[in-house]
C-alpha cells in the first residue's frame, strides 16, 4: 500500500513540474538583453503579453506563447518571431540567446519593473 501511495505522490509530483509555467519568476520583472547594438529591457506578462524598450528609447509589444519546450515571442510586424527554450530562471540568472538573424545575446533577469 505504501508503494502505491509513494508512486501517486510522485506522479502527481511530476504532472505538477510539467504544468508549471517557465516564466512564473519573470512575471514582475525585467529581462535586460544586451547585444551589439545595446541593451533593451523586456517586460513579460502572464496573460502572453510582452513589451520592450529598445536601445533607441523606442518601444514594441507584441505577444508570446508556449510549445512544448519553446516559447516564441512575435511583434505582428514583418519579423520573424525570437523563439527560445522555455525554461524557468531566478532573478540575477543570465543566459546566452541567439537573435533570429544569428546576432549573440546575454539576459539577466533582474527584480523589479
């Protein structure tokens, strides 16, 4: 009985960790992204909104979701979208992307909007 209680508890364990949503800790936050050109700042939000300063002061929103391991971020204007990994990160995590036109990129995600 014990080994049977012990398996649902890990299976349900396991559905959990795979319901969690990747981006629960950016919500709230800032991603810096800093590359050739400079640094933008993103703001992602949980209802698959995302808004963006670009080094230029300008500013571009757009929409992102979730298929299976990526997420994809898109503006609705003739550029293609910025697919990532989806995966859950800390604040003062940085990571290494590439831009879809090949240009390396470094994120951080820092507290706070």
């Amino acid at each position: 009985m014990r080994l049977v209680i012990s398996f649902l508890v890990a299976m349900f364990a396991m559905t959990g960790a795979a319901l969690a949503d990747p981006f629960a800790n950016f919500y709230g936050n800032t991603v810096s992204i800093e590359n050739p050109a400079g640094t933008r700042s993103v703001l992602i939000n949980s209802d698959g909104t995302y808004s963006q300063v670009l080094p230029d002061g300008t500013s571009a929103d757009g929409t992102w979701s979730v298929d299976g391991t990526n997420a994809c971020f898109e503006t609705g204007v003739d550029t293609p979208p910025y697919c990532v990994e989806a995966v859950s990160r800390n604040v003062g995590d940085s990571w290494d992307l590439t831009a879809p036109d090949g240009t390396a990129e470094k994120a951080t995600l820092v507290a706070g909007r």
